[in-house]
C-alpha cells in the first residue's frame, strides 16, 4: 500500500465534490490500486487546514456545504493563504481547483502550480488559467523537477478528451479538432431554439446553476477558446495562445436566428474549432455555427459537450460526454491521480 | 534512438496496411517519438521472410497487393510456418494479425501470441480469438515474462474503446456497457431500412467489402459478442465467457421489420449490452434493437461504430470513429507499439 499524500486548494463546486469522492471512493482505490489517498492539507480564500496524518475528506465537504470554510475546520487556520500553504505542507499532489482567471496573468492559480512544481510535487489541475497562460513554462518547470502535471479537466470536463488527443493518436497528424466544450451555451442556445427570449434563458440557466455571476466568461467564448487553446497545445503540439484564437460569442445571434435555423434542421452550437495549416501553424476559431443536424456535435444534448479529432491514420474519433452535475469534473482530479501513479 | 525490432504475422488487410504504415510513418516515428520501427520478419500463410537487418515495408506491401507472399520476398522461406519464425527470430515485438478465428481454439493466432510472450517478446494483436479465448491466462503468461499484451484494436476497429474504459475510467464503477461494433451489420441493416431486399443488402455489402466470404460470424452476432466479452474483462475486470453471451443475430430480422422500425423513427443496430448485476456478475447480450432516434449509437453512420459506458463518477461517456476504411484498425497496431515504448 502506498500512501500518496493531497494538498486541496480551492473548496467551491469541483473541490468540496472532491473531497466527497475521497471519501466514497478511499476503501476501493486501496483495494484496486494499491494506494491509500490521504488529503493532508485544504485551502479556501479564508485559510487553510494542514494534519500530516490525514483531515476528514467528509468534514471538509460537510464544512463547506454548510457554508463555513478550511480555517473553520479543528486544524484551521484563519487568514493562511494557500500559497504558505503550499510551501510548508509536506505532500506528494496539489489538487488546484481555485477559480479559473484568465486575465490578472491567472493568479492564483498560477503561483499555485508553479510553486508546487518547484517543490517536486505533482499537480493536477481542472483550472484551465495556469495552462493557457503557460503552458510550455509548466511542462518545462515540472520536468525540471520531475514532477508530473496533469490538468484533464481543463477541457471538456469530465470527457478524457486530451487523453485520447494525446495518448490514443499517437503516431498521427491531427489535421482538424472540432469542440463544443461549454455546457452554459448549449443550454442557452437550446432555450433560443425552443423560443424563449434571451431574458428567459438567461435567467432560466441561472436558475440551472449553468450560468455564473458574470456570464461573458461562458457567452463571450472566452471559456471555449481557453479550452481550445489547451487542447492545441495538448494534442497538436503547436504553441497555441488565446490571443490567436479568433472568437466570437452567442450573444451577437438573436433569438430568431436560432429559431430559423432549427426550422432548417440546423442547430447552433458554440462551435471551437482548429485547423492544421500548410505552413504548420494552427488557425483557430471559436463561433456560434449552424451545424448540419447530422453533425456528430450537433446531436449534443443540454449537458453535453464533444469533441472530434480528424485525423490522418485513425480516421475520424469523437467522443462525448453526458455530464449531469460536476461530479465528473471533479472526478478528473481522481483520474489524474490515478494516472500518475498507475 | 531506441530500435524496436518487429514481427509480423498475418499479411492480410490489416497486415499489408500495417506495411505501408511503417513504410511511410516511420521517419515520423524517428523524429517525434525516438523510436526507429524495423520490420525484421513477416510471415503469411504461404510461408515467411527474415532479416534482422530489416525488411523493406513497402516492398512486402506491395508484394502482397500483387497476390504474391512473404515467401516470395527475396529474403523468404516458402513453407515455414509462422511459429517456426517466432521461435527463431531476435525481435521486441509480435504483431499478431493473423485471421480471426473464434473456433479451433483460436488457431493459429493463440499459439503465435503464447509463443512469443514465453519468449519475452510484446504482443499487439487485433486479433480477437486469442483474447476472447485465453483473457487471463494470456495476461498471466505475460505478466510471468515482464512482457506486455496490447490488444486495443480488438473491440472497435480503430477507435480506442479498451485504452477509453480502461485508464481513462480508472476509479469509476462501470454499470453498464452499450456498443455498435460491428460494421457489416450496421451496414446491412441501413441497406434494409432503404427498402432494399435481404439479397440485395447481401450483396451490395459484398461488393463494398464489409461482409466476408462467412458472413455468419458477422450476421449471426459471433463478432460483436467476441467483443464484447474482451471489453467487458478489460473494463469491467469481469471473466466474461463467450458462451455466456446470449446471442441473437440480424438474420432473424425481416427488411420490414426495419423499415417498420425506421418509420416510427428508430433505427436498427446489433447491439451489444453489459450490465453489472448486484451479484457483481455482469449480463451480457447482443441482439439486433430498435434503438430511439436520440440514442447515442443510433445516430452512428454506415462505417462508424461507438461505445457507451455508464459510469458512476465521470458520467455516461461516448466515443464512436468513423472509419472509412481498414487503415485505422491496421493503425492501432502502431498506436500499441508507441504505448509501450512510451
């Protein structure tokens, strides 16, 4: 049995989901696996818990739903940011799930990540920030210190969509990705097409928990390009950054337009797409598209999102994922985990 | 630069391909992944051909497409079995891609991947009989030998079913397995729901390739219960047996009852079920059904098939390729090398 020890930082949607996970699944990871996952330290924007010995994963979910925060747990400490954290626990894996910021350089994320590699910890990542902002610099960083970097859940959620891209397409050239990654304007376009005004479905999405405070994140298609420039860099291996990617959000498409596509058998998606030019480079485009309904990526349901890869010797591959709550992102933590020391 | 010695066995549609992958690959192979793939032996049911300072792809490619033999290679042997050439040969890995063969123990196939794991050699195979008829005791014999047994191209053609259910779902319960992995029934049972009669169907199958000579090991559901039993002990750790399989083939069907189907908006496909009885024992099934208009599988094209697995922590996750022609299945013997040398 091998001990591999966590450091959790960020408690909202995907770490409290987290920490359930461990506790549910502990008991068959160890039979499965050979390992014993010990959640040593948690951090939150109020403080931070650190036991060498192991904190209650169920406690600090419990914690957590019930509104309080890390420094409120028996081992907390108020005010202790993560990044202290981070530089006196000691632990094999920082699990970074704090809010995903892709402008003010994607701090904390970022500071995170780096200073776990730097301390030969592996780190694996659902934040899409630290990856789009510096990808090369972390890859370069965590082999420097033979750490390992994983960040599965960046994507497409819970849908191993850069492990197939990187893993199962060894050997071939990818010459086109197509991606519909974001949940939140699927389901806006969906309510579109159904005939509710864009009042409705916003509020309607919201209701859902689908749509965060500030919806220019999801509707703009900054979360869809951050996405796609994660997966070029992943799966074509071309230094992809976001400002390159051209891009364009749903809310220039009125409701009529989806409406009247839908009468000609079209569906608007959110449509990431990249492709493989002559001279090497990588032209990307993020774009509300009206998609043919025989599109692979058209038939995606309200909590659904896919990705196709062409390509030149395994023909075309798709993948999907059905994705009803955020268990399964938070689940990618695991997968990770998993993957590093299988 | 690590040489990577290779055997072929078997220079049928996937073997001769596989050729011309290695011919026009191989300095890709170099360059990306530092791994210098040399053929050093070939065998074919006319005999084998042998030279530890490599074999010139193309030239077999060629030779074959030609009606020739590896025994009309300069280099070949007229008369020497493959096991002969197993036995004899310096090599790292077996490519195993000799005819399925789902009766007579698997042969010749079974004792072409027990001879060579007992010499320490890799096996990537997308041959199913063997692993349909010694799952476990193949893995044992290599586990024995600290050699490794790749066999990913098996399920579902090109599309990396084995590689998706078996890392990427690592801490996951799977429930449920669906699966369309049959292309030739796929095909006949469009070919019906167009209104064309059974012989017409047959035919029009015959001339595009996708029905063999036999076609009862694909209509009558032998090859897409083969599959199934792989991935249900790959994926869901389950001794499957392929006579616990309850079978039913698309003979049974009449063009009617396909046309009735697609009418009420259905569509026909050989599907293949796992699912995991509180017993922990797992019921599997294949039998043609008409499927909901919405249902992942249905929606899959004439030279596609897919997957479904129902999971408890990532969700229902769906892959499906389409797959044109046999060159992605051929692929995936390339795709195992580059795993196990990763």
């Amino acid at each position: 049995m091998q001990a591999v020890r966590l450091l959790l930082v960020g408690l909202g949607n995907l770490g409290w989901r987290f920490c359930e996970l461990l506790a549910a699944k502990g008991p068959e990871v160890e039979s499965r696996y050979g390992l014993r996952l010990l959640l040593v330290g948690v951090a939150d924007s109020q403080g931070t818990a650190y036991n060498p010995d192991g904190l209650d994963p169920a406690r600090v979910a419990a914690v957590k739903k019930g509104g309080g925060s890390a420094a409120d747990l028996p081992e907390g400490r108020p005010g202790e940011r993560a990044l202290a954290l981070i530089a006196r626990a000691e632990a094999d894996v920082l699990c970074e799930a704090s809010p995903v910021n892709l402008r003010q350089g994607a701090e904390p994320g970022l500071s995170h990540v780096r200073a776990a590699l730097e301390r030969g910890m592996h780190v694996v990542t659902p934040n899409k920030g630290p990856l789009v902002l510096a990808y090369r610099e972390l890859h370069d960083l965590a082999a420097r210190h033979g750490a390992q970097l994983r960040f599965d859940g960046t994507v497409a959620g819970g849908l191993p969509a850069l492990y197939i891209g990187q893993r199962d397409l060894r050997g071939a050239t990818v010459h086109r990705i197509e991606a519909v990654s974001n949940l939140c304007t699927g389901y806006v376009l969906e309510l579109l097409a159904d005939g509710l005004s864009w009042d409705e479905a916003q509020a309607r999405a919201r209701e859902e928990g689908v749509l965060e405070a500030d919806p220019s994140f999801d509707l703009e298609g900054w979360d869809a390009a951050a996405k796609l420039v994660i997966l070029v860099n992943g799966v074509m291996e071309y230094p992809a950054r976001l400002e390159e990617v051209e891009r364009t959000g749903i809310t220039a498409l009125s409701g009529a337009d989806v409406v009247a596509a839908r009468r000609e058998g079209r569906v608007y998606k959110l449509l990431a797409t990249a492709d493989r030019l002559p001279d090497g480079s990588v032209a990307m485009r993020v774009a509300p598209t009206p998609l043919l309904g025989d599109h692979f990526l058209a038939r995606l349901g309200r909590k659904q999102m896919g990705v196709v890869y062409h390509t030149d010797i395994y023909g075309t591959i798709m993948a999907a994922i059905d994705e009803p709550t955020p268990l399964p992102s938070a689940a990618t933590m695991l997968r990770d985990i998993l993957d590093i020391y299988r």
